[in-house]
C-alpha cells in the first residue's frame, strides 16, 4: 500500500471523455484508487445508493457543512447543490490512496487554495471540431444546448493553463496512459516519497 495519498482533480468541458477515461485509470490502479463521492440535495432517483452514486442530504446539512468548512468545493447547479465532502477525502488520503475528484474548472479553483497539494489534470478534446461531433453523437441533448456547451467549453479551455498537466483525448487508450504516467511521475515527488529514503537508510543501519 502507498504511504502517501495523492489527490488528483480531472477538470475538462462536457463530452471530452473524462468519464470514461476515470473508469479506465481505475481499472489499472485497483484497490489504490477512488472516485471521490460528491454530496447533493437533489432527490436520490431509482436504484441509487447514498454513499455509492451520491451522499444525499438535506439543504439545512449541506449549509451546514458550507459553514463548518466541511466542503473542499460546491456549487449551485438549477434549485440543487453539489460539492465534494472532505472528510472521506482526506479519510482516503490518510489510508495512502489515490483519489480523483471530477469536477469543473470552478471546482478545481477551490481545491488548489484548500489543498494545494492536489494534482490537477485538464483534459481537452483534438479540436472544438472534434468535441462538437461527439455532442452530437451522444445524441441526449438539443442544438441549442450543444451550442451552449461549446461556448462553455471555450470558455473552460482559457482555465487549462493554471492545471498543472494538460492532456489531450484524442485517442483515449493514450490519455489513460498519459494520466497513469502523471500519476507514477506524481508518487515520486520528493513531498510523497521520502519514506523510502528512511525505508533505504534503514536497510543500511541493519
């Protein structure tokens, strides 16, 4: 198991792939990684479980986690609240695990002031072109909602250069591969590996 924890925010526009790409890179970490549970007022809908696709709560208890500081991000998104708890966060942390928050560029602001330790990812798509078109294919949404998308996503692209690792889905075996190598590049800092400089030092007085 890892000594340290590695916190890592995957920010990028609606339709680039981030999802799949998470799905992916959990598959290759295993029991070393987590997708971190975001907390909402929204009703819980169908077979959801609370603790697994959401933690559900009441407007009055995510206020009061606002107000105790108890949220690493949040935002308003229609009548209901989103945001990222940072009690199971840092719960994982502290057990050496790598944690991925998917949020927005927004989102991301909040958790490199919180915890700048974080490892923030941008993912962007080939081409604005490129993004369109899988819009388009997923087919779930109207012309007029693509169409605002795609200013978002313009707007959200400004935001890559303050991640600290742009990677583009062109090709998505590559970006899991590329965000995989972030991940090992990032397990060898100085900050997240000392510990095996005392494991060295050890081995050497024995």
């Amino acid at each position: 198991m890892r000594k340290e924890g590695l916190l890592i925010v995957l920010s990028g526009p609606s339709g680039c792939g981030k999802d799949t790409i998470i799905s992916q890179v959990l598959n290759h970490l295993g029991d070393d990684g987590f997708l971190s549970v975001s907390m909402t007022t929204r009703p819980r809908r169908g077979t959801e479980i609370d603790g697994v696709d959401y933690y559900f709560v009441t407007p009055e208890q995510f206020r009061e986690n606002v107000e105790n500081d108890l949220m690493l991000e949040y935002a308003q998104y229609g009548a209901n609240f989103y945001g990222t708890p940072v009690g199971p966060v840092k719960h994982l942390l502290a057990q050496g695990k790598i944690v991925i928050l998917n949020i927005e560029v927004q989102g991301g602001k909040n958790v490199r002031r919180l915890m700048p330790d974080a490892i923030e990812i941008f993912v962007a798509p080939p081409s604005l072109q490129e993004l369109e078109r899988r819009l388009i294919n997923r087919g779930t949404e109207s012309r007029d909602a693509i169409d605002r998308r795609l200013l978002i996503a313009q707007a959200e692209l400004r935001c890559a250069a303050d991640y600290d690792y742009i990677v583009i889905n062109d090709v998505l075996e590559d970006a899991v591969e590329d965000i995989l190598a972030i991940i090992r590049a990032s397990g060898l800092k100085q900050e997240h590996a000392m510990h095996r400089i005392s494991e060295v030092m050890n081995h050497a007085e024995s």
